[in-house]
C-alpha cells in the first residue's frame, strides 16, 4: 500500500506498543489501528505510545477511534499517549478536544527499524465498516457539544443505514 495514504508500523517491547501512523490516518485505517490496540490489550500490553511523527493528518474516524480507545474501552491500567505531532495533526486533534484527553510529548523512538512490522489492514463487511464508523463517531460526539452537533446527522445516517 502507498504509505502517502495511510498505514501503520508496530514495535512491541516488553508491556508497550509504539505504533506509527505514516502518511494519512484514514476512515479505512481507523478499525486497523483500534483492532491492534485491543488485541495486545488482550496480550498484556498496557502502554500505547502512538508516533504521528510521519503522519500527514488525521480523518475523524481514526481520531474517533483514539477517543473511543481513551475512554477507557481497552480497559484497566491501559494509557495512550500521542508523541512527535505536527503542528497540523495537533490542530486536527484539538480542533476535535482529543487535545484535552491525552499525553502529548516529543519522544525518540527505539531504533529498531528491522525489528517494525507493517500492520495489515483490517478486512470487514460492510456492516462491520459501519458499525466501526458509527462507534469512533459516538465517541467524538461525546468530547463535547460541539462535536455533537457536527456529527448528529452522520450519526443519524449510519445507525438508518444499519435498519
């Protein structure tokens, strides 16, 4: 897959995940990314440390999917933190009050580059796509009520479509 695109990168040491997101963070990528972070949830990783060093910017449901993931769906003890943003991908994030809900640091990742794998993406039906949208959208329009109004009548036309 081009990496202007999207795709995502994992490195696994010990109890954390660094996950990097290069090129764009995109609808399609969104159930990719949160299905990684609850399968080595499962596996005994407890710390996410998300690198958008290379990312080009975020759509709403992958940043829907980091919300749904930080109100505490992975479960105890797990924390998220967002490291190396961009100016631009902070504004997307903030502009949404993922900003207000998550560590954000600068971070030299491990260098290990043999040792990163590229996560393959997700295949679902097309129910399952827009169960995963209706999801990463309820959390965001839960942050605030701004984010409620923006996305009421996407909301709205998802669950109709899932009738």
């Amino acid at each position: 897959m081009d990496a202007d695109y999207g795709q995502l990168q994992a490195l696994k040491l010990d109890r954390t995940l660094f996950v990097r997101v290069i090129g764009f963070g995109h609808t399609n990528l969104a159930p990719t990314f949160g299905g990684l972070l609850r399968s080595e949830y499962g596996c005994g990783v407890r710390r996410f440390v998300i690198d958008l060093g290379r990312c080009t910017g975020l759509l709403s449901a992958f940043m829907g999917e980091m919300a749904l993931l930080m109100s505490g769906e992975l479960g105890s003890g797990a924390t998220i933190e967002a490291v190396n943003v961009s100016k631009k991908v902070y504004a997307q994030l903030n502009l949404l009050g993922l900003t207000h809900f998550m560590s954000i640091s600068e971070m030299v990742l491990p260098e290990f580059e043999g040792s990163w794998v590229e996560v393959r993406q997700r295949e679902l039906s097309r129910r399952e796509f827009a169960l995963e949208t209706l999801d990463s959208h309820k959390a965001l329009a839960k942050l605030s009520p701004e984010n409620a109004k923006v996305f009421r009548l996407f909301i709205e036309q998802i669950e109709e479509e899932l009738k």
